[in-house]
C-alpha cells in the first residue's frame, strides 16, 4: 500500500516481526542505479511507514526483504 499525502510522503507496507526491510529509490530506471535511502529497517509484524525523500520530482521507489537475524 502506498500512502501520499500533502506534504512529506511515507511509503507504507505490513512487515514481518522476522524480517529486515530496506528502501532503494531510482531517479532514472534505463540507467538501472539504485541508491539506499533506508537500510536495516527492522520488521514489526504490523505497519511501517518509511519517508520518503523530497529532493526529487519524479523517482521510483523498491523495498527488498530478508530473513533477520
């Protein structure tokens, strides 16, 4: 689920108690780079809500998982 609002923006997403999340963003998806805007996002078994930047005006947004520790 993603949540806009007026003024700052979050992405928000359920997470997982056993999982670690992390947020990439992509300001042009033909060169292919991603940069880290969030890492080791530790899951909660209930809602996240992770900013998102506002020095862009266009960018695509992917969060990736793992198992955590």
């Amino acid at each position: 689920m993603l949540r806009l609002q007026i003024g700052p923006a979050d992405l928000s997403f359920l997470s997982s108690s056993s999982r670690v999340y992390w947020l990439d963003m992509s300001t042009n998806l033909m060169d292919g780079g991603w940069q880290a805007v969030q890492t080791n996002v530790a899951g909660s078994g209930s809602l996240i809500a992770l900013p998102l930047p506002t020095n862009s005006d266009a960018a695509a947004f992917r969060v990736g998982t793992r198992y955590g520790n």
